[in-house]
C-alpha cells in the first residue's frame, strides 16, 4: 500500500522524501501523520511540495515526529530553501556561506543559560535570513 497518497519521491522536496519514507516505514497514512503533528492532509502534502516553507515551529514538530534530531531535518528543508533561492549551480557555494553563518550564531550562544538558548531550528531560520539579506543573484 502506497501511504503518500500517489505522491511521487520524484515530484517532491527532499522534507517531502522524508515525510514519504517515514509514511513507508510506519504504515502511516497521510492523514495520522497529519494528527501526529498538528496539520490538516493538505498541510502535509504541502509540506512535500518541492516549493514548500515550513515555520520553524513546524520544522520542530517534524523533526520529532520523523524520529530525526533537529540539525538533520534542519540541514534538509535550508538546503531546500538556499537551492530555490540561488539554484543549484550556485547551491554549494551558498550553503558554505550559510554553514559560515549558522556556526558564528551557534558559537555566540555556546555561553548562554540553556533556557535563554534559541531552538537549533530558529538558529538555522536566522542564518537563511542573513543569507537572504545578502541579496545575491537569485534563482530564475
């Protein structure tokens, strides 16, 4: 039984991969996944768009719910966010930019009361703000 509701790995984002592999390993229809996690069924086939843009709140939700830790899915749905907005030709060049960036933001909170911390998912949201902010030649 196909659980992604005639969603191809092909026609979606690499979030939407995961999402579809974990719907696979788990027997898990669509619309639980879509309980699990507080969104509707469309939300989630969205979510599997390859133009898709998950909050950072989502992103927290999914990480746990897809049983991987935040900087893994972080890492995907940023590399997703950096290729629609530079292309791929210029992705890897991008992504060290952004790498340099996420690591000073991370460095300066390594001192911080772990409750005054931000969410690794906000740290990589604001590193894609920086990055944006730049205004490069973007994608078209």
């Amino acid at each position: 039984m196909k659980y992604g509701l005639l969603l191809k790995p092909e026609d979606c984002s690499p979030l939407g991969r995961e999402i579809l592999r974990y719907l696979e390993e788990h027997q898990m229809s669509m619309n639980s996944f879509a309980k699990k996690i507080g969104k509707t069924q469309d939300g989630v086939r969205w979510m599997c768009q390859k133009k898709a843009n998950p909050t950072v709140s989502t992103i927290e939700k999914l990480a746990e719910a897809l049983d991987l830790d935040s900087v893994t899915l972080n890492r995907i749905v940023y590399r997703n966010k950096l290729n629609q907005l530079v292309g791929k030709d210029n992705l890897d060049q991008m992504m060290d930019i952004y790498d340099g960036i996420y690591a000073v933001l991370r460095d300066s909170i390594e001192n911080w009361p772990e409750e005054e911390r931000p969410s690794e998912s906000l740290l990589f949201d604001r590193a894609f703000k920086a990055v944006k902010s730049l205004q490069l030649p973007v994608a078209s």
